[in-house]
C-alpha cells in the first residue's frame, strides 16, 4: 500500500515561515530542520522548496542575503519579514479552524 504524503496548499509556506520565525536559515537547513521537527514524516524537495521560496520572496514574506556556508560554499540565507509574520498569523489561524471542522465532522455523533 502506497502512502500519499502530498501538503495541501500552503502547507508548506506555513512551515517554511514557522521554521524561519527562531533564525535565519538557508535552503537546505530549511529542509533538515522541517524534516526532523516532523520526527522524518515530512521529507522537503527541493523542488518544492526552491520555487516557494521564490515565491515568498515576491510576496514579500521572507527576504534573502548572500552568505558564506563553513565549509567555504556561498549560500543564500532567508529571513522572516514582518509581512511573513502576519501572513504566518493568518494562515495558522485559517488552518485551525479548518482542523478543527475537520475533527468535528470524523468525531462521532453523540446522542
């Protein structure tokens, strides 16, 4: 039996933000991080990864800056805005209730 792992929409851009909220991070931390805070559930392409951040980037949620990895390599480390912040805020928000509506419709019915 195959297992589906695919986010909804959005999905994603929350995590990204949350993870982002403690430091700044670049791409591959990003992935590391959401894969371990997930206890290896959730495993970030970078496929996926990349064009959301692009994306962000647009939207004014995170900003990046050019750095230097230790070992020598540039790398290009993002951070969250403000705007990111109250985005985060809503869709956190948004999400809950959404969970929540989920959970009262699979609850059973009580007399």
């Amino acid at each position: 039996m195959k297992t589906r792992k695919d986010l909804f929409p959005g999905a994603l851009e929350m995590m990204i933000l949350q993870t982002l909220k403690t430091q700044p991070l670049h791409g591959y931390a990003l992935v590391q991080i959401i894969k371990r805070s997930s206890n290896d559930l959730l495993q970030i392409e970078e496929g996926s990864l990349y064009p959301a951040l692009q994306r962000m980037l647009k939207d004014g949620w995170v900003d990046a800056s050019w750095g230097t990895s230790p070992t020598g390599r540039r790398i290009r480390i993002y951070e969250l805005t403000p705007a990111g912040a109250a985005h985060l805020e809503r869709e956190v928000t948004s999400f809950e209730q959404m969970l929540e509506g989920i959970r009262l419709v699979l609850s059973p019915v009580k007399p």
